[in-house]
C-alpha cells in the first residue's frame, strides 16, 4: 500500500462495536526486530483494527493441534527483512488465525505490504484433510505475515476523532493489509474472479452495480473507488487524515473469496438486461401433467423442446417450441428442475456460443417468466452449460451454470426466486486458472445425504477431467470436493467430458456418468454414487464400473451429451444420449443400466425425436 498527498479528509465509516470477533487474529512479533510494536498502544490498535474486521467474519475454523507425526510449517514471508521463511507449525485455536508483523524501512512511498502464508504438512490424510479445509478454498489455511514501514508518520489512536491532515492513520492500513492476508488481491481464488480491468466475483458485482474496476495488477480496487460515497479499504493508496474501515464492497469481496459474513443485507438479485416477450406460441401444456420429461435442444435453431418418454423409451414432443432469447439463431442449453417447491419440473435455458452468456427460467405450470432473461458469468460470450438440484435441501432446486469453451473452469451457483437470481456460490471447478476450454456441470445426490452435489467435467482442450462437489458445502459458499478430481476415461484425450449423475441402479446413490467430449467416441463409463461415497480417498478412475460401454455409432467422433432422468417414473433413472454430431439429423437414445451392463449394448436403437430436422449444434439433453 502506497501513501497519497494530503487532501480533505473523508468521511469515516462508523466502526461496529462488538467485544468478541467471530475470529480471532493472534498477532506474532517474534520478527519485530526494531522493537515498532514494543508500545502497547501501537498493538492495541492493531488489534481493535482486526476484531472490528473479523466482528461479522462467522466463518468456522477447525483447531489445529499437531502431535506425533502429524505436523506442519507454516511458510510466510519475515516481515522484518522481506525474505521467504518458514515457521513450525503451532497448534491454533479453533476460529483462530496468526499474523506475524514487524516494523521495517519499505522502499519509495510504500507505507506496509503483507501476504497470505501457506504450509507443507506431515502426517496422516485425515490431518492433512483438516488443513487443507481449514478456511476457504484457495484462501489462507493460518494467517500470513505483514511489514509497516517504520519511517512513516502514523497516527496510533483509537478512534479518528484526534486524526491530523497530514498523518497516515496505522488502523486504516492495518485494516487493508489484513484484507490481504484474508485473501482480497492476494489470493487464487480472488485472480479466478479478475478478468479485463475488473472483479467479477458475483456478491461484489451486486453491490457494486457491475463488475467492479481493479488496478492494472488486478491487486487493488481502482484508485479513488467508492461505494454509496464511502471509500473502499483496499484502494492502493492512502489518503493521509482519513480512517477508511472496510467498506460493504470489501466485505462482498470476502463472501467470493468464500468467507461466511454476517450482519450482510443479501445481495440484490441479478438485473434483467432485455425484454421478456413471451417465448413460445400457441398452447402451453402444464409440465406437472408430463412424465418421462426431457428437454431437447441444438436441432432447431435458437429452441428448446418438452418430450415425454413411453416405457418403451420413445419421445414425443410436448407442447409448443420455445424459443427462450430475442434474436433466435444459434443454440440454446436447458435444464428442468422445481425451482419454486410447487411440485412441478420448471425450466431454465441458458444461451449458446456467440451471444452473452444469459439465463431464463420459465414457471413449468403456466409457461410465464420465473426469471426473465438475465446476464451470468460477466457477460461471457462463449456460451453456457446448466445443471439443477436442490443443493441445501430446502425443496427447491438451484440452477448451476458453467461457461463453454473459451471460458475457465467457473461454476456459479444461483437461487431461483420471484424476485431474480441470488449467487449463492462461485468457484473454480478445477484448480488451473489458465485453462479456457470452459466445464460442463451436473447436480445430483451422490453422497445420499439429502441434498445435490455439483459434478463438473472439463471442456474441449482439457483431458476428461471430473470432480465431484458436496452441495451442500457448495450452497453454504465453500465449496469442498467429496472425492479427489479424477481422469474419467483417458487422460490423453483433449476432447473435455460431458458429465450427468442420477440413481440408476436403485440404491438410493445418483451415480455418475460421462462420455466424451466434442471430438470422441460415443464411450459410457457410470461409476456408482455408493462407492464413490464409501470410498472417498481412492482415485475413482480406478474403481469398478457399473457400466462402460459405446452409445450410438462407435465410429462417430463427433461426441456424446448425455443426462440422467426417470423417464418411465420408475424412481430409477435412465440414461438419455444425444449425439453432438453437426448439420446431420439429430440422434437421440434412452439406454437402462441394463441394457448398458449388456455384452452386446444397449438394444434400443437411435430415434429422431424432430422429424429429419438437421441438428446444426448437435442435440443438448436436458
């Protein structure tokens, strides 16, 4: 953090009283060499900047007691000299975090700087599982470090009220580097949510109004940002005479980076950005009179239909066309689920390559608007992928959304409601923020425990890369993996995986299942949810298969998408395959676990659910 000129103060945030932080940041000195913080009014005031920071940080973080072989060091930089060092692990507190500081001489007009720290750990997997869940994905498992500079003018008071113009006040840069430490401008996590000069984490958008401009180094917000008049904890510069606390925007900053904050209004949902003119023509046909439901889309241009499924696996179109986004063309992904707990499938649409990655959500019974059409993903132009599940067990379904390729591996999850779409979570799926071949998601029970889990498949470039998220953790905003990411067919392939999960064998477990992305074969490989679950430290790619087998032509190479559904209301699901095959008439399977378990197949053959329509995108399942 760098200071500015003196100029008029500004206005100071009212600080929160509270006597006992959520957490707690225990200072360590033991590198303060020049003795800056020997002045207990100096460490008072480095600590009433914390806990009034940590005061609405309810994030729960597990004690840390090494012993035995079970040990860690902590790596962090010696903020009296600048240089890399490393620390042994001490047993912390639960909900607590260290932060080592020191005073030092820093180079120009750099007033303090500071980091994140990480660990190597040794011991057993479940101690390493306990550090490596402590604290948010991607953020800080322990603290970090921090240096002030110890030539600067500070002003060492308690409150602003005493603040001189032309003095840098110690807790507004104690506040700000702590920012830092908890992840903002420092973490993976926050540069997943950096892109073209902004932040684009979902909370921080709402309550901003839009993406939210960052400096060139994306490690600050742009210099002189404000929100509703206030300024911001983490501009790069301080303004001498001002106490800046943190701002509701730095805090929403902290709910991307996957800190719990209370006392926090929910974010405002997502804007509508065109009109909503009704999206079909003719009869709409209630969906809570359909069994056997499956959304189709990619054979007719800018449409999605409604088929129901006969026991003997044949569909046949329901209800009128939709045609979900103005302008028509290209293609469109959809999903049906119950958003609103009326009982009734509703559907969701999301908009193909070439337009602005936008979603809507029709109401199953009446056809009419849940969500009008409404922007996700920053405006992503590459297109989109859907999946829905209850994910917090409260009876209604969440819509999850992933960008095609050209995009990273980003999934959002996002609450339905009549008044718009709430983020509840953002994360990168896979831990590359390099990779542009975008991810294909899924959401299904596969633990059993009551709520949908979020599966993710890696896109085209990528090799057939899965993970599989806990729902739940994924709805409370932190995100936590149920088994460790696997290569579901061959790691060599570069043609991504489309990924489903559901119950296809009746235990009660949704299984998973994938197939090969744009450029493979029509290869099946289902996996099942029970020993996934039972066996959560072992490389699925080397588990038993329920099935593994060839869909449609095994000498297509053109892809397979694929989806797990109940069609016959059976409470089992079957398995619905669509070839990705372009400018060809759509080819469309419902396979049983059966029949995918067959030596020989699956016996039914391919239907064309649109009459010779040329699919010009291939068929999407929904």
């Amino acid at each position: 953090m760098r200071t500015r000129p003196t100029r008029p103060p500004l206005a100071a945030e009212p600080l929160e009283p509270r006597d006992v932080p959520a957490l707690t940041v225990q200072f360590d000195f033991r590198y303060d060499a020049t003795g800056f913080f020997n002045d207990p009014a100096r460490r008072a005031v480095l600590q009433q900047a914390a806990n009034d920071l940590t005061a609405r940080i309810s994030t729960p973080l597990a004690a840390v007691v090494p012993g035995g072989d079970n040990g860690w060091v902590l790596n962090t930089f010696d903020p009296f000299t600048g240089q890399s060092t490393a620390a042994d692990g001490p047993a912390l507190g639960a909900n607590t975090l260290v932060v080592f500081v020191a005073g030092r001489q820093l180079p120009g007009a750099t007033v303090a700087e500071s980091s994140p720290g990480s660990y190597t750990a040794v011991g057993s997997g479940a101690w390493r599982s306990l550090l490596r869940n402590r604290g948010p994905a991607g953020a800080t498992a322990w603290g970090g470090a921090i240096s002030f500079d110890d030539s600067v003018n500070w002003y060492f008071g308690a409150d602003a009220a005493g603040l001189p113009g032309n003095r840098s006040d110690f807790y507004s840069v104690a506040a700000h580097e702590l920012g830092h430490v908890f992840g903002i401008g420092a973490s993976r996590t926050w540069f997943a949510q950096v892109g073209d000069g902004a932040f684009v984490g979902p909370t921080a958008e709402a309550v901003y109004g839009g993406p939210v401009p960052v400096e060139a180094d994306g490690s600050h917000w742009l210099d002189g940002l404000t929100v509703g008049g206030q300024p911001v904890a983490l501009d790069p510069i301080i303004t001498r005479g001002a106490r800046v606390p943190f701002s509701v925007l730095d805090y929403a900053a902290l709910v991307d980076l996957g800190w719990s904050v209370g006392d926090t209004p929910a974010p405002d949902p997502i804007a509508t950005t065109q009109p909503n003119p009704e999206p079909w023509s003719g009869t709409w046909t209630s969906l809570s009179t359909v069994g056997g439901l499956v959304v189709l889309s990619g054979a007719e241009p800018g449409t999605a239909r409604v088929f129901t499924t006969d026991p003997g696996g044949f569909l046949t179109p329901v209800g009128p066309a939709i045609t979900p986004f103005l302008g028509g063309g290209g293609s469109v992904r959809a999903v049906a689920a119950d958003f609103n707990g009326d009982g009734t499938p509703d559907l969701a649409f999301g908009t193909g390559p070439g337009a602005t990655a936008a979603v809507r959500v029709l109401n199953g019974r009446t056809g009419t608007d849940m969500v009008g059409v409404t922007a996700v993903l920053g405006g992503f132009g590459g297109g989109t992928y859907l999946a829905a599940g209850d994910a917090d067990g409260d009876g209604r379904a969440e819509l999850a959304v992933s960008a095609d390729a050209g995009g990273g591996t980003r999934v959002t999850l996002l609450r339905v409601a009549a008044r718009g779409l709430t983020p509840a979570a953002d994360f990168l799926a896979f831990d590359d923020p390099d990779f542009r071949g975008g991810s294909r998601v899924a959401m299904a029970d596969v633990d059993r425990d009551g709520a949908a889990d979020v599966v993710v498949g890696a896109g085209i470039g990528g090799g057939p890369r899965v993970a599989v998220y806990s729902g739940r953790s994924v709805a409370a905003g932190r995100p936590a993996r149920q088994v460790p990411d696997f290569f579901a067919l061959d790691p060599n392939l570069r043609s991504g995986v489309f990924v489903t999960a559901g119950d296809l064998d009746g235990d009660g477990y949704a299984d998973v299942a994938y197939g090969t992305g744009d450029t493979g074969g029509p290869r099946v490989r289902v996996i099942s949810g029970r020993v996934l679950t039972d066996n959560p430290r072992t490389d699925p790619f080397t588990l038993p298969a329920l099935a593994d087998f060839f869909a449609l032509d095994p000498n297509d190479r053109k892809g397979l998408r694929i989806a797990a559904r109940d069609v016959d209301g059976d409470g089992v699901a079957e398995l619905v395959a669509a070839s990705g095959a372009k400018d060809q008439a759509a080819r469309v399977m419902v396979i049983s676990l059966a029949d995918a378990q067959s030596p020989t197949g699956p016996a039914a053959g391919a239907q064309d659910p649109f009459g010779g329509l040329t699919a010009a995108d291939g068929v999407y399942v929904g």
